[in-house]
C-alpha cells in the first residue's frame, strides 16, 4: 500500500517536490494505519471492559475533550503550518521563533482557563449527572493543556515538513502505552475498572507523549530558529487565526456534535453504541486524513509559487489514492458491518443501520479528496469556514429533530447530510476561487455544470 501512494505520486527523482510529496504521505500512511489499528484494539478493548454504559461515559467525555481543544488551541494550527514553510523559505527566522513562541503561551493561558472553567461548570451541575460521568469529565479535563499544547507542536513539525515525526508519539507511543497501562489497571482492580479509570490511563500516557513529543520538537527545530530573537507580527497572526479558530469550531461541531446531543438526550448507553458505529465509519478517511497532513505544505508552496498546474496534478492523484483505498473499507462496512460490531460486543449490535448510514456519508467525503485542506492552504479560509459553518447549522439542527425521533439512526443521518453537504459546497468553492477540481475524476459533466453556474 505504501508502495502504491509512490507510485501515483512519485516515480524516479527523490528529490522533485512530488518525491517529498509522496514519500511524506506514504509515511503518514503507514503511521495512519498502524494507529488505526491501535485505535480499534483500544476501542474493543475498553467496549468489551467498560460495557456498553461504561464505554458511553468514557466516550462522551472523550468527546467533549475533543470539542474544547479547539477552542482552546485558539486556531493556531492551520497558521503554523501555513506560515512555517513561508519563513523558512525566506529565512525569516525571528519571525518563526515569534509564532511558536507566542502560540505556545497564548494556547496554555486558554486551554487552563477552559478546563478549569468547564470542571466548575460540571461540578455545579453535579445533580443532573451520573456519578461517574462527573468524575470521567473532571479527569478528561486535565488532559485539555496538554492536547492542546500537542496539537501545537505536531502543527510546527508538520510545517517543517516533519509529518510522520511529529505525529509519532501520539499515534504510536501513545496508543501502546494505554493499552499496556489499561490491562495493568485491569489485572490490579479487576471488574472495578470503569470510565474513570480508563479515562485517568488515558491522561498519564498523554503527559508522557506530551514529554516525549517536546523533546522531539527541540531537535527538529532549525538551530538559526533556536538563535533568533522572537519578532511578532501578533495582529496579523490574530487576523489570521481568528477564522481559523472558526473553522476549527465549526469542524468540531460537525464532528461533535451528533455525540454530544445524543448523549444529552438519549444517555450514555446509546451514545456508547453511536460512538462504535462512528469509530468504525472513521475508517473510511483515515487515508484522506493521512494525506492531507503531507499535503498542507507542498499545497502552500506551489499556491505561493503559483503554479497552479503542478497543484492540480498533485491534488487530483492525491484525490484517487484516496478514493481507490477508502471505497472498499466503506462497502465492506455497510455489507459486513454486523461482524464488525460483535467484536465491540453484542450490545453494540444495534449500531448496525447507523453504521451504514455514516459510511455512505464517509464514502462521499472521501470522493471529493483533500479540498477543504485547499482552501484553507491557500487562503481562502473565510471561504472554508462559510461552508463549514452551513453544515454546522445543518448537522446540529437535524441532530435536535432527529434524534428524539429516530435515536441513534437519527443522529447517524444528520451526520451523514452534514458530510455530504459540507464537500460538495467546499469542492464548488474550490473550483470557483482557485479553477481546481478537487475530486479524483476531472471530466463529470454533473459537477461541471454546478461549478459553472
């Protein structure tokens, strides 16, 4: 498989920027898949210890984790990794030292004040939540500043273009660790594991990776960067964060939001269920995931360039690597998805129809290929956010009507129409602002007409 990302994207010449190219994203899909593969060890592990009620708790704090790292990162990721690869090609380094710098401060000033401030806010809703639910959330948020400041660090390597290095710890180290930490804390309590515990495990390995992955970024960081006395431009970085920052709120919600309302409505047992079907709809866009983090460099870099030939090329072979290996995983999954769910246990069983539902959502969203990576690499951010945002209305709309009508299939639709919405409006802006076709086939008459109206 790694061999065949080289292929398409990559011949003879090492050194052709389609060389780098596909040597960084074959190894952030070997890394991708290895991690995939801990990610389901680790979500079998803990749905066939925890329970189905248990893996709800431990899931529904996870998520809400998920959705205030973005917030709490202040959406500083996208603009180290857009403006790194611009100061080392100019030799700015003062300016490189500056960003990281002040990301780094101003993202662990943030992410205490939200954990702190969320922790209180559970505590005084103690009344209205399980035991242990309050307990999971209290813990997950401890781990918010060091997420937060995690993702910071893998945003800076991956601007140096050290992608498969800067997700190392997090998607190697880490995920070994809490697994060994989970069975150890197993063998110690026995049926006393629960969501909280589990949660705890997860805290310890993420402050070690955190340790592990500053130490890395030390070495990796050029030595005239390391020199350099810190220069700030803080209100152009603030005017270009801030839709950013938005971008990755709306991003979250799409990908929160169904979990977090079913949850809220439904409880932790359903949201448990719901939270399988999606791990294993996740899947699908691993491999979009994996490209996309090698992409973002080389797609600012020919931008600024402006060899817009070159880009399209590389986003269109991108876009058929993508779709070639994720379309067999999502029909196996809508075909075979009930074998899929017995591993998890047979409570989890009852994911079936949603599993298929945000499969085919996932299906689409890996056709159209890297585009919302595109947009925001090349400026066009605000557009990005728009269409982010539409779905986001969308997505948390349909979640509130559906889910107290239809359960768990409903939150699974909403999330689906969210997806599908989403790439289709980001592919017509992309070929609007930039003429490039971001899907993997260039001569559809279907998509041909929409952008040209």
């Amino acid at each position: 498989m790694k061999n065949l990302v080289r292929t398409f994207l990559y011949k003879e010449d090492t050194d052709t920027l389609k060389g780098r190219l596909a040597k960084g994203a074959a190894g952030t899909f070997a890394l991708k898949l290895i991690a995939a593969g801990l990610a389901f060890i680790i979500s079998v592990l803990l749905a066939r210890l925890l329970g189905v009620s248990g893996y709800g708790i431990y899931a529904y704090a996870i998520a809400w984790v998920n959705f205030l790292v973005v917030p709490a990162a202040v959406g500083l990721e996208k603009l180290l990794i857009r403006d790194i690869p611009t100061y080392q090609t100019q030799f700015k380094w003062s300016l490189m030292r500056g960003l990281i710098k002040l990301s780094n401060q101003a993202v662990l000033v943030v992410s205490l004040f939200i954990a702190l401030f969320a922790i209180f806010i559970s505590w005084i809703l103690s009344s209205y939540l399980n035991p242990q639910m309050l307990l999971a959330i209290s813990i997950a948020m401890v781990m918010l500043p060091f997420i937060a400041l995690i993702r910071i660090r893998q945003a800076t390597m991956q601007g140096l273009s050290q992608v498969v290095l800067g997700q190392l710890p997090e998607m190697l180290i880490q995920p070994l660790l809490f697994i060994i930490l989970v069975g150890c804390v197993y063998l110690l309590f026995g049926n006393y594991l629960n969501a909280p515990l589990a949660i705890g495990a997860n805290a310890v390995t993420t402050g070690i990776t955190f340790i592990v992955g500053t130490k890395m970024l030390q070495r990796t960081l050029p030595q005239k960067t390391m020199e350099a006395i810190p220069e700030y431009k803080t209100r152009d970085w603030v005017c270009s964060a801030l839709p950013l920052l938005l971008l990755n709120g709306l991003r979250v919600i799409n990908a929160q939001a169904d979990i977090i309302i079913l949850g809220a409505i439904k409880g932790a047992e359903v949201a448990g269920i719901y939270a399988v079907a999606n791990r294993g709809a996740g899947l699908i866009t691993f491999v979009l995931i994996a490209v996309n983090a090698a992409l973002a460099p080389t797609i600012a870099s020919l931008y600024a360039a402006g060899d817009m030939r070159r880009l399209q090329e590389v986003i269109t072979k991108s876009a058929r690597i993508i779709l070639l290996i994720s379309l067999p995983i999502g029909l196996s999954l809508i075909l075979f998805g009930q074998w899929f769910l017995l591993l998890f246990g047979h409570g989890f069983i009852k994911g079936i129809t949603a599993l298929s539902i945000l499969s085919i959502g996932q299906i689409v969203n890996a056709a159209t290929g890297s585009v919302g990576i595109l947009l925001v690499m090349t400026g066009y951010e605000r557009d990005a956010a728009i269409c982010t945002g539409v779905s986001g209305v969308l997505n948390v709309v349909l979640n509130m009507v559906l889910i107290p009508i239809w359960g768990i299939e409903g939150a699974a639709t909403a999330t689906a129409s969210s997806v599908i919405v989403l790439n289709l409006l980001l592919a017509i802006w992309a070929y609007k602002r930039l003429g490039i076709n971001p899907i993997s086939i260039r001569e559809i008459s279907l998509f041909k007409k929409i952008y040209n109206k």
